[in-house]
C-alpha cells in the first residue's frame, strides 16, 4: 500500500503536466495570487518590520507564483516542493521573468531544508494541512532549526469549519478530487496555533476569506466576481458571529528571542 507522501507526489505529478499552468495563469487565480504576496508582504511587515533583507523558505511552493511575486520585495527566496514537475515549471518562468533572487528545489521539506542556511521568514500557502496528525505536532520544532531568532511562520490554510466546503460539497460534492487528495483535510485554527505555541512560538491567527479564494478556483476566468467577493470577505470576517465559519485562516508564529 502506498504512503501518503507517494500518493501527494503521483497526484502532484499529474496535475502539474499542465492542468495546473494552465489554471493558475487565468485572471482570477491570478489576481488571488497577488493579493496574497501584498498580504503576506503587509502581515509580515506589521509585526516583524522591512523584509528587504530577509531570507524566505516556502514549503510547498508548487510552480512559485506567488514566490516569484514576493521575490522583488525580499533578499532571497527558497521555494521547495516534493513535484519534480512543479519546480520544473518555477524554474522556467523565474528564468522566463529574469528574477535572480530565487532558487527552486525538488524534494522532501526536511531534507531540503538542511544545509540551507537560517531563514527570517517560512511560508506554508496551504502546505500544512497535507501533514499528517504526526508530521504538523513536529513541524514547528523542524522548522525551528531552519529560523532565525525572532523569525516566523505565515501560514494560509483550509478551516475546519469552512462554510464554502459544506455548500460545496452539497452542490458539487465531486469538484474537490480535482484539486485535492483524498489525504488532506481542514485544520482547526485555534488547534493548530496550540501546536505552535507549544513549541514556544507566538502564534496568533485571523480569518482570510468565505467566497473569494474558492470562487477563483472554481471560476478561474472571472476576474471581476473575484474582486467582488474580495471586497465582500473584508467586511465578513469582522463580523464575530460570522467570521467562525470562513473558508481559510491565516497563522503567524513569530519564534521566541
């Protein structure tokens, strides 16, 4: 029987032999993609300070188009995934797009990361929830290892609680095989600052969006639904009621001086 971890790199595989470029250039995705590298730029910044001479490590990075846009704003930036394909593909369009602070590697994550030096900054763009119960409890302390004191953790993953996966699943209860495996799951966002804090981090958490981000995944091509939506999940994940059944979370875990 397969591991989770062959089953990933097999799915990985298949969806970055074009699928995937092709979703990922279309308006929406797009448009998500650069608002996500501003916000990571801004989060990071407000509780952190400049970014222009950090180093960043990103975990799953796929075929780095968000890395590629935080790129110009940091020193250097790692990108790691375990699909040979995807690195592939992020190494033609940082060839393609002449960015030079960037370097892309294929592979396990706690192997790639040894030997790369000490990093002020590790992203997970939907990169933990792929973790086993297990392999998340140890993360934080893997990753301590690779941190520059008073460096962090910016993590964007699924909610346990989304409200966008129940209605999703009830309309199009098919529609995720096409975009996940049968291996990941939602994580709950108080639980997973926990395993965080636990390692001696301070962790805290903020809702993302309800509609936007699954709306560009299911309508890659409408940019203006996107941007509407985007405008709408602002205002949403204030409301306190409310905000609990988002789609996504963000983490920020900063490692204790």
């Amino acid at each position: 029987m397969s591991t989770p971890a062959e089953r990933e790199l097999a799915y990985y595989e298949d969806l970055y032999s074009g699928f995937a470029q092709q979703h990922f250039a279309k308006p929406a995705v797009a448009a998500f993609r650069r608002y996500l590298a501003m916000r990571i730029l801004s989060v990071c910044r407000e509780r952190c300070g400049s970014t222009a001479s950090w180093r960043v490590l990103s975990l799953g990075c796929g075929i780095g188009d968000t890395e590629l846009l935080i790129a110009p704003h940091v020193s250097e930036i790692v990108g790691i995934d375990l699909s040979p394909k995807a690195i592939a593909q992020a190494r033609k369009d940082a060839g393609r797009s002449g960015v030079r602070n960037v370097q892309f590697l294929a592979g396990d994550w706690r192997e790639s990361i040894r030997g790369n030096g000490r990093f002020d900054l590790v992203l997970g763009v939907f990169f933990f929830h792929h973790l086993t119960d297990s392999e998340l409890a140890a993360a934080p302390q893997e990753l301590t290892a690779a941190l520059t004191s008073g460096g962090g953790v910016y993590a964007l993953e699924p909610s346990a609680r989304r409200l966008a996966g129940v209605v999703g699943k009830l309309i199009l209860p098919n529609l995720m095989n096409r975009y996940q495996t049968a291996d990941e799951r939602q994580l709950s966002a108080e639980n997973t600052a926990a395993i965080f804090r636990r390692c001696g981090y301070l962790a805290t958490t903020s809702w993302f969006d309800f509609a936007s981000t699954p709306l560009a995944g299911l309508l890659p091509s409408w940019e203006s639904g996107y941007r509407l939506c985007r405008l709408l999940d602002h205002a949403l994940i204030r409301v306190p009621l409310v905000s609990r059944w988002s789609a996504n979370f963000e983490l920020l875990a900063i490692r204790d001086r």
